[in-house]
C-alpha cells in the first residue's frame, strides 16, 4: 500500500515568526515538523511505503502515486484541510481525516472523507489499516479508551525533512490535571497524564540525534502534570546529555507551579531546558477563578517568572483578554504586566470558546455563543463569543492598541532589559555553527535593526549586555522575536492605507497593463471583502513586455496597502513559463496574500509552490 500524509498549510499567525524565518533564519522553512503524521507512519504496517509532505514546507503533489491520502488538521488548518480532502477525493483518491480538529469535531469531516479517524491514534489507525487492506474501511474510527503511551512506537522522524525546521519535536506526556474552562486538551486527552517509558524517550532521541537535530521541543501540554515522573525524565536526560556532551537543546510548555519547586527548576536547568511556555492569561485573580485557572492563583505571578529566570530558564507566555471579569481596562493591566514581566513572546488572544470545552457549555447556555463566528483562530481582530463589560468592538480596538503598544522598539528593549535584571546564566545558547550564528547576527543587523533608524539602533545597544556576553544570544533571540511580531501585526492587524493609497496602486496596475486589458487578453477586478482583493485573470497569450511590466506594480501594491492579489491562469503556453515564474518570485515575499487559480488543464504547465502561495484548488468563492 502506499499512503501519502499530509500537514496542510498553517494560515500565518503569531506562531510562524514568519518574518524571522523568511529574512533571518535562512535555510528553514517552518518552526516544528508533524510530529502526529510521523507517529502516524510508524503505526502503519511494516510493509506499507509511507510518505508525508507538510506542506508548510514543501509544495503538495497535485497527482500523488498513492492508494490513500491522509490528511490532519488542527483547528486554524480547517480551511485548508477541508480543501485538501475536496480536492483529492474528487481526483478519486480514497481520502482520510484525521487530527486535533476532527478528534474534537468529527461530524465536520463525514461528508469531507471516506474515513474519519478521531481520537488518539495507536489503536484505531493499525485498525482502520487493516479494514483498508481488506477492502471493508469503515467510515468513522473513534478512539473510546485512554491510550497507554507505552503502545506507542518511535515516529518515523526519517521520513520528516528536519532540515527545514528550527526545531524537532517529541512527546513524553498527555493530559493535564488541571481544569482550564477554554482548553480542549482535558476533553481530548483528559486529566490524568499519561506517559511513555525512559527507554521509549531514549530510542527517540537517538533516532533525532542520528539524523542532526539540536533543538527539541517536548510538545507535550504540561510536561510536568505528573511532577515525580516528570522529575524521572528530568534526571534522565541530565544524564543523556552528560553522556552525549549536551547534544540538545530543549524547551517545553509547563504550568506555572514550576517555579515552586525548586528541585524541579534545578532539573530542568541541569537538563539542558532553555524556554518554557507558560499559559499566565491574565494577573488578574477573579478572572483566574472565573475560569478554573486555579494554579496560577497560589503564588505572585510576577515573582514566579523571576524565579524561573533566575535559574537561566526564559519564558514565553499565553495571556487572554474577554473573561467575563473583564473590562477594557484589563488591557491596560495586561500591558503593565507584559512589560513588568519581560516577556517577549507575549501570545494575546481575544478570548475563544472551543467546542466540547466546559466554556463553549457555558456561553452557549447563556446565549452568548456566536455560532457563526469562527471558534478556531484567537488572535484574529474577532470571537464567537459575546463579552459581558465591554462591546465587541472595544474588545477588538484594546486589542489591537495593545499589540501596537507592546511592539514599539522601547518596549521591546524594555522588556529585554526587565528580563535581564533577573536572568541567570542563561541555559539557552545558539546551536548555531559559528559561522551562521554570525550570519544571523548580521541579518539581525542589515534587516532589522538598521532599518529602524537611529532611535531603534539606541534602543538596540543599550540591551546589550556588555558585562555578561553569555546573555549576548538571548538578547539576539529577544530582537528577532519582538520584531517578527512586529512584523506580523504590522502586515496583518496594520492600519489599512487610505482609499486613495489604494487607488493609486490600482490605477498603476491598470496603467502597467493597459494594452493587454485593451486586447482582453487581461482583465482586472476590485472587490472589497474583510480586505480589498484585486483579481487578475490572464485568459490570452501574454508576452515578456507584460510580465515585466504588471510585476513590479503588483509588488507595490502588496507592499504599500494590505490588498490581497488573486492570479486566475485560464490560458497559457510553454514560452511563458520563465516569465510568470519571474512574477511569481518577485510575489513570493507576499505570498500570504496572493492566491492562485489555474485551470485544471494547465497545472502540469505551470507547477506552484503551494507552501509559499495559496493554490486554489477548486475556484470556489469561499476558498479565494
């Protein structure tokens, strides 16, 4: 049998730091590679030939040589998903659905696939593989039982193009006790962790270390939900990294009691953990009871994050706006915090009701469920939730004066500063050569810093820490995650230009192309949606002159408003292939924004990288 699986792409977010990847960490592609899909693959028959694309990462196959596809999903990749499973289904693949999204809604993928595989995977897959190979697939496989993670076998890390991430990623754990209303994690995997053996963690490590990776990420949602096992694992790769000269560098999420135990914190320390992400919410105490948020109520926060510090560990931090206790005042109080804290991958999200999660229960009880809003992305300018002191509206506008406040280059430089006063030695170190560890220095430099002018350059130098030159790459960390925020917020959450900015922009394209558009052989269309959206549809054989004219006007128009570009390719021939490959790399750094629509007829023509590009795959309004 041979199966393809697929990571669809992520929409851009907080998470992708995509301006860090794009412009300073040259030679990645995406954070963290499908950890789920390479477990995936290892559950499959010994004699299956499996193969997985992330198309975070790679550009899918529009005519894969497969008997199956796979294709997972968290909730913020649903779009995309849904689009995957539509379109190779209609190409007669034999479609599976599967991930965090469908274990949580399986009834949104019955009519999307033939199979739906919800729930932990180690029993149901090695099922649902051979129902396939005897011909009787069934069309829903759910997981109904808690899965001993000792059944779990090593991922098929081979299979995964670790090159092309800043990070590896493994598991030691799933659940958490706790009691959070707004996570889903308790519904899916519930409140009693449940943990792989040492010798388990020890075989995957050494598969990552046989393959060339420095950097892991434990993913699991609270490494230390079971305290005495996660102190086994602890002194475990202590003692790991003693033996393989501390190969690795790791990070982790963990709950907030971490900093009251300092045994734990000497652990964590000794074993080589530079970052923990921690979800803080909110420092104000009847929002953390209103939500269940208890843990983070038996110790000052503040003080907890210095302790934390104080033993070289950074910390980046979760935080949420929209409890019921909230007022638009809070978001005052959150900034105070924030730059208090020294966070610098301060997460805010407008706060999301999941389904299934006691929240979702609550608000739809009360009336206060949006329906209709989307309940999978809680950093858009929206929620499907009705907040009780403040209006929508205010919500939105705090939240949007609350990320332009927090990413001006002082408070970023404050911020680092803050930490730096209670910082210990730091653990986290680049895993760099030196020579790239140079290299990201100086794009740091040529792409960020300078161009800042002298007030960010000021504010630049006077975080470097002169007197102690091993927080030198945190410090360097510290910038390239606040200006890739930066960056981001700045493209999507940025004020949008004025009409006439916009008008401008269209008149030049139009200008550019005037003869074509004469010829029909070009039109052009301006809608306005969420965003204004200019479509272009080329239906005639266009020359050189053509290309290189529409290509620098498109590039500004994405550069100078926060328009989106859709490209429809209705006819083409050979000879223009170089040409509009031109165009589409002179696009590629807009990509988010520049969709795709090529006739079925015409795609082996014209291949598109559909990891940097949107590539429609059905032209349907909703997908463009």
């Amino acid at each position: 049998m041979r199966l393809l699986l697929i990571n669809p792409r992520f929409p851009e977010s907080f998470w992708s730091f995509r301006w860090a990847i794009d412009e300073i960490l040259v030679g990645t592609r995406a954070l963290n590679p499908p950890l789920g899909l390479a477990t995936l693959a290892a559950l499959c028959p010994p004699d299956w030939d499996v193969s997985i694309v992330d198309e975070n990462v790679e550009s899918i196959p529009l005519e894969p040589q497969a008997d199956l596809i796979g294709v997972c999903g968290m909730g913020v990749q649903f779009e995309r998903q849904k689009a995957l499973l539509d379109y190779y289904r209609s190409e007669g693949y034999f479609v599976v659905a599967g991930g965090s999204y469908a274990s949580l809604c399986p009834e949104k993928y019955t009519t999307l696939a033939d199979a739906v595989v919800a729930g932990e995977a180690e029993h149901v897959w090695p099922q649902f593989c051979a129902d396939f190979e005897r011909g009787v697939p069934q069309p829903v496989y759910q997981d109904t039982g808690a899965v001993e993670l000792t059944d779990s076998p090593t991922p098929r890390f081979d299979l995964l193009k670790l090159d092309r991430y800043n990070n590896a990623t493994l598991q030691f754990s799933r659940g958490c006790p706790y009691r959070c209303d707004f996570c889903d994690i308790i519904v899916m995997f519930g409140r009693k962790p449940r943990c792989k053996s040492l010798e388990q963690i020890e075989r995957e490590l050494d598969a990552l270390r046989r393959l060339g990776a420095r950097n892991v990420f434990f993913v699991d949602d609270n490494l230390i939900g079971n305290r005495p096992l996660a102190k086994r694992l602890l002194r475990f790769l202590g003692d790991y990294q003693r033996r393989h000269g501390y190969r690795f560098s790791f990070g982790t999420e963990a709950s907030l009691n971490l900093a009251q135990d300092a045994e734990l914190l000497g652990l964590f320390r000794d074993a080589g953990f530079g970052w923990v992400f921690i979800g803080i919410e909110t420092p104000d105490a009847q929002s953390l009871q209103e939500t269940h948020k208890t843990q983070n109520m038996k110790m000052d926060i503040l003080a907890a994050l210095r302790t934390i510090y104080a033993h070289g560990i950074d910390v980046l931090g979760g935080f949420i706006v929209g409890f019921d206790n909230d007022t638009v005042e809070t978001f005052d109080r959150q900034y105070e915090f924030i730059m208090a804290s020294g966070i610098q991958a301060a997460m805010v999200g407008l706060l999301t009701a999941l389904p299934r999660t006691p929240l979702y229960e609550r608000l739809e009880n009360e009336g206060r469920l949006l329906q209709e809003e989307d309940s999978t992305d809680n950093t858009r300018l929206g929620t499907n939730i009705v907040p009780k002191r403040m209006s929508p509206a205010a919500m939105v506008d705090g939240y949007l004066a609350l990320y332009r406040r927090l990413l001006t280059d002082s408070s970023i430089a404050e911020r680092i500063r803050n930490k730096l006063c209670h910082m210990g030695r730091p653990v986290y170190q680049s895993t760099y050569p030196a020579l790239d560890s140079i290299g990201i220095v100086f794009r740091l430099l040529a792409k960020g810093i300078l161009p800042g002018g002298p007030t960010r350059v000021a504010h630049f130098l006077r975080t470097l820490p002169l007197r102690a030159p091993s927080r030198l790459p945190l410090v360097i960390a510290e910038w390239i995650t606040g200006l890739s925020m930066r960056r981001y917020v700045e493209r999507r959450f940025g004020a949008e230009a004025d009409a006439s900015t916009l008008e401008r922009c269209v008149a030049a394209v139009r200008g550019a192309i005037v003869r074509e558009l004469a010829s029909g052989k070009v039109t052009l269309s301006l809608a306005h949606a969420w965003r204004p959206n200019l479509a272009m549809t080329l239906s005639g054989l266009l020359d050189r002159r053509f290309f290189t004219r529409a290509g620098p006007e498109l590039e500004r128009l994405l550069a100078r408003t926060h328009a989106s570009v859709t490209l429809r390719v209705e006819a083409f021939q050979a000879q223009q292939r170089h040409h509009f490959e031109r165009l589409l790399r002179r696009l590629a750094r807009y990509g988010d924004r520049v969709s795709i629509v090529i006739d079925a007829r015409l795609r082996a023509l014209l291949p598109v990288d559909s990891s940097i590009f949107n590539l429609v795959l059905h032209a349907s309004a909703d997908q463009v």
